[in-house]
C-alpha cells in the first residue's frame, strides 16, 4: 500500500469502471457478479477475517491515528459499536504502518487464540531506527464474546528501518502453522539490500533480519530453548514460537531459522487457497511493475522470489539483458505481471475463490491500490503465466485488502470504509464439509470445504511424530494412505481426524 491521499484519486476520475488492460489476455471477466456492500464507515480497515467457529461473525482490522482496533460485524450484517480490541500503535488510516494483520487459530473456538501485528508505538523501545514490527497473541477467556476480554503476549518482535513496506499479512497455514509476510524495511529500492540476506545486518549500528520475507512460525508450540538461528528470540532462552523442523533453513548457521521464502518486496496481501493450500501473493513493485507470485502446496524448490535483482519480469538492480530477469539470475518468476500504465500503482493480493458464486470458483481475484479495478485470473498451478482480465462496472475505491467468511465468501476492503461482497447468480444446492483434528496429528485444508451436492472433498491427514492415525471418520468417506475421500456430499457434515500415540513396542507384540 502506498500513501496516497484519497481525495486526490477521486478527483483524478482514477475509479476506471469498465477498465480494460491491453497486456492482459483474452477472455471477459464474469459479467453476472455484483458488489454488495455489507458495512460502511469504518476507519482505515486494512483486514478482514472469519473465526471459523460457526458464529457468521466478521471480525475487520481498523485504524485510527496512532490506534489500531478490531471491530465485528456479526452474523446479522450489523457493524458492532463497541470495538472487540483495541490498543496503541504508530501509524493511521491511509498509512502503511497501523494495525496490519489477523489470524485466527484453526482452534479458536475452543482455545480462543488469535494474532495481531501492528507497528508499535513510537514511545516503546525499539529495535530498530525505527517502531518495531510487532506480532501478538491474544488469548480470549471466551471465544465467543464480543468484547475482548484474556490475555495477550508478544511472540515476536522485528527491527524496522523505515516507515514503509511493512507487509504485516498473516494467515495460518494447511499444515496449522503461522505465516507472516514482511516488506523489505523501506525506502526505495532497499538501498541495505535486506531482501536477499538471509542473515542479520547491522546498519547504522542496529541489526536487523526477516525483512523481505515470508516468516513460517510454530506459535501453538513455544520454544522452552530458542535455536541458535532464531533471529527474532534469544538463543538458549524460552521464545513464544519454535522454527518448524522442516523450514529451509532449521538448524543452519548464519541463516534465520524463520525464513520460509524471501526475495519480497513488500507482499501486500497474500492468501492460502483454502480447497489445496496453494500460496498466492501480491506483491508491491518498485516504479514500474506489479507482480503476482505463486507457490505450489508442499513445494520444495526454488525460494527467491527476485527482488531487488528483479522487479516483475524485469531487471533492477544491477542491471542486465534477457528475455526475462529469472532466466538469468535464477530466481521465481512472477505468474502475473503488469504495468503502472493505466493509472495502476501497487497491487492488493486476493484470494482464489471457492465460494458460492459459481462463475468466481477457481478464479484468483486482485486489485490495485490506485485504480480499483478487480481483477479476475484463471488460477493454474500448472501454468507459467496467468491471465486475466477486469471486471466492469467496479465502484469508485482504493481496495486495501481482501477477506473470507467460512464458507468461502469473498470480501473487498476499502479505503473509503465500505466492504463489499461478491454476489452472483443462485449456486446449485451446496454442503459445508468440516474438519476436525484431535491433538496429535493435523487435518489439510484445515478449513470448511464448500462443495455442491454430489461432489466430493479429499483432506490430507498426518501424525505428529510419536503419533500415529488413529481413526479418521465421517462424511461417509474412506482413508486410502493419508488422504480421506468423502462420499458425495447430500448434507453438511464433519470429517474427524483422532490421533494415538504410536508405541512401537506394543504395535510389535511385546509385553513391558
């Protein structure tokens, strides 16, 4: 997001409804799909969230000057008057610091964590030259409450440079695990080079790290002793996550153990597909291209996503020849590109729809900051490049952010305060296939499946280590290996995952 001041657009005619792009493919945008706003008057919002924990509450990510707070709009369409939390921060509507980020944990309803990050106040210690970027958790006495009332403490801190590209996207994972997309400190041009160091850097006499990353995070496990390559925690002391034993980096010297991809700019909005956990971020370019970048679930290669040595498909720094900047330095390349042309500026990343509007089901919606038009790609995980094309007839917006409810749902955010959500034609018949996992083991996706009548939903299941499946029941479906296959869908359902623990010696025959 950049700071642009709102009036100037609108006076700019910067609205473009009906956009058309030249470098975008063929093929028309749905025509049917409407907007419909559903909350108006909000300040600043830069996120929205479900709970998942069947209440049809809304929970939206507000900013104020220099005060952050969440607010609910409940299942009834009402936008609650008393905030849920709130706290102070630096930064305000309209501004790339503030309260950026919200996660709910896949249990919330029974243990009622949740994640917030934010830019601290400018009055706190900092790490950094300038207020730290901070992630908490709050921890609710009840779950279901509409005023916060519990606990919270901060998981991580990290150092900033700048005021800008601060990221602050967060999302748990398929595999329950936390994700946080970080900008590269700010500037322009990371003039410290801070998205391709996978280390700590001292500028100016203060180390910084995990900037221009996507951080992988296991905060439902706390670290008793911090690893000696946990950038944001003390080494040998308690830290309030622990580093996955399978990110890239675990256990290397001189690499952060947080690190799950880097080479970000500034990933402003990035989501998970909730039907197969593909990754999809957008992120913010320098001067003159936008980029939309993509990871297959469960790959393993290449984690460079190419800033600063790339902008898009195009080189930055240092300066080179090619067809495209990855084919010669070795780095991912974009599945979407475009150009500032047209009146674009900085992307707003979205999510691949799965939800009641038959026409959106499998098309990644975005956006761009500056010209409001909603873009539709066909999301293929096979495919090098994606098209798309803008939907016609989009109002007059600056689109912070995107959301979803539990079913799938797709919200806009605006700047202007309104939330919109994308309607359609009446879907055919459709069930809700939920998964549950006892402790032990993990469930993916781990949220609510929409699927139309008849169809069917395959969920991964696995162990923890020292645990093994115990049972996986429900839906009327069958485990084959470690994917369970429901039977056609003519009801709501829950698919239920229990766990043992995996005693070898027993499972042998022996007695003690």
């Amino acid at each position: 997001m950049r700071r642009i001041h709102r009036e100037i657009l609108l006076g700019a005619g910067l609205a473009l409804l009906g956009l058309s792009n030249s470098a975008a493919a063929a093929g028309n945008a749905p025509a049917a799909v409407t907007l419909t706003p559903i909350a108006t008057d909000l300040s600043g919002p830069t996120a929205l969230a479900s709970p998942n924990d069947g209440s049809g509450r809304l929970f939206v990510v507000e900013n104020t000057s220099n005060s952050g707070r969440l607010r609910i709009i409940d299942a009834s369409g009402n936008l609650q008057a008393t905030p849920y939390y709130s706290r102070a921060t630096t930064g305000g509507p309209g501004n790339e610091q503030g309260m950026l980020g919200l996660a709910f944990d896949p249990d919330f309803a029974s243990n009622g964590m949740l994640y917030l990050t934010y830019t601290a106040p400018s009055g706190d210690p900092r790490l950094g030259a300038q207020p730290d970027q901070v992630l908490i958790r709050l921890t609710a006495t009840d779950p279901a409450a509409n005023v916060f009332a519990g606990n919270e403490q901060v998981v991580l801190r990290i150092p900033d440079i700048y005021s800008n590209h601060n990221g602050g996207g967060i999302a748990f994972g398929p595999d329950n695990l936390l994700y946080w997309g970080m900008g590269d400190g700010g500037s322009g041009g990371d003039p410290n080079g801070f998205s391709q160091d996978l280390w700590k850097k001292t500028v100016g006499g203060k180390s910084y790290y995990l900037l221009g990353k996507m951080m992988r995070l296991d905060v439902r496990h706390p670290a008793a002793t911090a690893a000696a390559n946990q950038c944001g925690a003390t080494a040998g002391q308690p830290a309030q996550y622990s580093i996955p034993a399978d990110n890239p980096f675990a256990g290397a010297a001189d690499q952060c153990g947080e690190i799950w991809l880097y080479g970000l700019r500034n990933p402003w909005r990035w989501s998970f597909d909730r039907k197969n956990g593909d990754l999809v971020i957008g992120d913010v370019g320098q001067g003159q291209y936008e980029e939309v970048d993509f990871r297959a679930y469960g790959s393993t290669s290449n984690r460079n996503y190419g800033w600063k040595q790339c902008e898009g498909n195009h080189y930055y720094s240092p300066s080179g020849s090619g067809t495209t900047c990855p084919a010669t330095t070795g780095t991912v390349a974009p599945v979407i590109e475009y150009s500032h042309s047209g009146g674009a500026c900085s992307i707003t990343g979205g999510h691949v729809y799965r939800g009641p509007v038959v026409e959106l089901r499998g098309k990644y919606l975005f956006s761009d900051y500056c010209d409001g038009g909603i873009r539709v790609a066909d999301a293929n995980p096979a495919a090098a490049t994606w098209t798309y094309s803008t939907m016609a007839g989009t109002p007059a917006m600056n689109v912070y952010s995107f959301g979803e409810d539990d079913v799938g749902n797709l919200f806009v955010v605006t700047g202007g305060g309104t939330i919109y959500r994308f309607d359609g034609p009446a879907a055919p018949a459709t069930y809700t296939i939920t998964p549950l996992a006892d402790p032990g083991g993990t469930i993916a996706p781990h949220l609510p499946q929409t699927v139309e009548e008849n169809e069917t939903a395959t969920f991964t299941v696995t162990a923890d280590a020292g645990f093994a499946v115990d049972s996986v029941t429900g839906c009327g479906g069958a485990l084959a290996g470690g994917l369970y296959t429901t039977a056609p869908a003519t009801a709501d359902c829950t698919v239920h995952a229990r766990f043992r623990v995996d005693d070898l010696i027993f499972a042998d025959g022996f007695e003690p």
